[in-house]
C-alpha cells in the first residue's frame, strides 16, 4: 500500500474496541474503501479497551500493512465512553469520527457526515432511524432513561442520536478539556454546544459477536448519566422531607384535639411501627442517593488518571505527538 500515514491528517476515524478480534479487518476494509475518494488524508485510531482475545493481533496486523491505522491498547478495561476521551486525546484529524467496531454504523455515513461538515458543520450527529436490532427489553428500558433524562437532566438530547458523529477540531479540543470520570459522553457532545446536525443511519445487525453491555454495565452506565446533568434526585429529599413533616403537623395536631376530647389511648402501635419503618425507609433512601454523589465527588477529587496505556502502536511516535487542546482557563 502506498499509504504514508500524516502528520495532521484530515480526518482521524475513533473506533473504541473490546473483545472485537473478527470485525477489525472488515471494519478497516470497509472504511479504507469509503475514505479514500471523500478526504485527503485520515487516520484510524483503535482504541483497545483491555480486550481479552485477539483484537490486539489483529490490529498489530492492520497496522503493519497500513501506517494510518493506530491502536492504543489499554491496562485493563475502563468502558467505552473512557476508550472515547482517550481516542480523543490521540486524535491529530481537523475532524474526528466516532463509531462502534462491529460494523453496525455503516462507513458510508460517513460521507454525509463530512458533506455537512464541509457546509461548516461542527457536531455532526448520526440519527438511528429505529432500535430494532436491540432486544425490546432493553429498547423498553432505554426509552424509559431518556424521558427521565428529558425531564430531569439539564441538558438535552436529541433524540436518536449516540456516540456516532463527526466532531470538528473545536468541538474535540473542548471534549478535551472535561477530565470527569463518571462520563456520559452523550451528555457531554450537546453540552458543548456548537453548530450541531443530524444525518439519519439505518443500525445494521452486528457483523461478529455480540453486544458488549450487559444490563448492568447499562445501569451503571444510566446513572452516571443521570448523576452527572442532573441535581434533581438530591433536591427530591427536600420536597419529600417538606411534605412529611407537613403531614406529620397535622397529625400532632390531631392526636392532641383527640386526646382532650378523648383522653389517652394506649393502642397504636401498628401505626407507630408502620410510620417508622416507612420513614425510616425514605431517610436511608435519601442518605443512599446522597451517598451516590458522594461516592463520585470523591472519584473526582483522587484526581486519578482516566485511563492508563500499556501499549501504543503508531508509527514515529515523538514526530506524530497528540494535539494537545488548548487549555487558557487552566492555570490552577
Ligand atoms: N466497547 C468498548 N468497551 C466496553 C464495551 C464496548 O470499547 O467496555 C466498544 C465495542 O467494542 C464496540 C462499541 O464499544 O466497538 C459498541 O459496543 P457494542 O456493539 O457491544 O454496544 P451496542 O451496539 O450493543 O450498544
Ligand atoms: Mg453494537
């Protein structure tokens, strides 16, 4: 091949990887073939998310035949949305696709996507057109998350869209600069704002393999969501709180109108113990969402790195270094 790989290239392609051995040379076929006609240079980069079979392999493969193809593998496996932000950080393209490894983003989007941004575009989004080739569990789910995220989030989504996109240099050296560890990388594209479209794609079936997300990575996944756009679920123990103890003003006075009129009544114990254990239940309720925030404000403050790397396969390392993002506000 008579690829060189660029020192800046056009474009720079981010595929997070995990366990995706069998799709790696069908993914780079198909996109070598759609990008060579659309930019004048690219750059695909893998990210390795501590993958367990041969993915390593194979992309030692890919990259011996073409120098424009870089994987970073790393330590351990830190989730996809952490593959992203380090895929970003390596990216040296004017502008950054984002797509899955299995092939169910087709590369001719692509196309479109770089039409729109050549119209001056700078956060490209691909639209899914259905879920059909999720389960209907997880599609059920999935449209539960999002209208609770549309409700109590404080950014919005467009609907559809996921981590398929085009990002302009801008928008990337911006995604850059956010260091959080709980990510939610779809929150984060439509935070930061900037010219932003969509070009509508049909999922395709998984060419190899199956999903990586089990339900509960998806859970986990849907709370740091939740936890990191939005303060509502703290601010609920406040309203709750507030009506209790409305309720329970009335109910004092209630027991002490009766026991004049009445006088003592020593019966009442199933109530007391039921009010106790339901409120007992709300108070540990609260101090467990309350402990939920606490246990990712101190994630943040170890100030730990967000990934680590234990291999980084790219041709002439020193000369080809990461853009680095500029940074004015970080002076601390
Ligand atoms: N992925 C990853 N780390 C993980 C899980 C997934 O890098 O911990 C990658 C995976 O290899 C694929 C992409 O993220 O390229 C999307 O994963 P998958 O197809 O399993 O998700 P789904 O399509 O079911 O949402
Ligand atoms: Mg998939």
């Amino acid at each position: 091949m008579a690829a060189e790989a660029p020192k800046t290239p056009e474009l720079t392609v981010l595929v997070p990887v995990f366990n995706e051995a069998e799709n790696i040379p069908l993914l780079v076929a198909r996109l070598t073939q759609t990008l060579e006609g659309c930019v004048a240079s690219y750059e695909i980069v893998f990210v390795d998310d501590g993958s367990r079979d041969a993915t390593m392999q194979a992309l030692r493969a890919v990259h011996e035949r073409d120098p424009r193809v870089d994987a970073i593998s790393f330590s351990r496996n830190f989730g996809k949305e952490v593959a992203i932000a380090a895929g970003l950080d390596h990216a040296r393209g004017d502008a950054v696709v984002i797509m899955d490894a299995d092939l169910q983003h087709p590369p001719e989007t692509i196309v479109e996507m770089i039409a729109k941004w050549r119209e001056g575009f700078e956060n490209v989004y691909g639209l899914r057109r259905d879920r059909a080739t999720d389960s209907k569990l997880r599609r059920a789910l999935t449209q539960r998350f999002y209208r609770l995220f549309a409700r109590l989030g404080e950014t919005r989504l467009p609907p559809g869209a996921g981590d398929f996109r085009l990002l302009d240099r801008k928008a990337v050296n911006a995604l850059m600069r956010m260091r959080e560890r709980a990510r939610f990388n779809k929150g984060l594209y439509s935070w930061i704002g900037f010219k932003s479209v969509g070009v509508p794609y049909d999922v395709a079936d998984r060419a190899h393999g199956e999903s990586k997300f089990t339900y509960s990575k998806l859970t986990r996944f849907a709370l740091d969501g939740l936890m990191s756009f939005s303060t509502v679920p703290l601010m609920v123990w406040t309203f709750i709180g507030m009506t209790v103890s409305f309720l329970a003003f009335f109910a004092a006075a209630y027991i002490v109108v009766s026991t004049l009129i009445n006088g003592t009544d020593v019966p009442g114990y199933a109530s007391l113990i039921v009010s106790i254990s339901f409120l007992s239940g709300i108070q540990l309720m609260s101090l467990g969402i309350l402990g939920e925030y606490v246990g990712r404000i101190f994630a943040e403050v170890k100030g730990r790195p967000l990934y680590i790397v234990s291999e980084h396969l790219s041709v002439d390392e020193g000369d080809r270094a990461p853009r680095k993002a500029a940074q004015p506000n970080d002076a601390e």
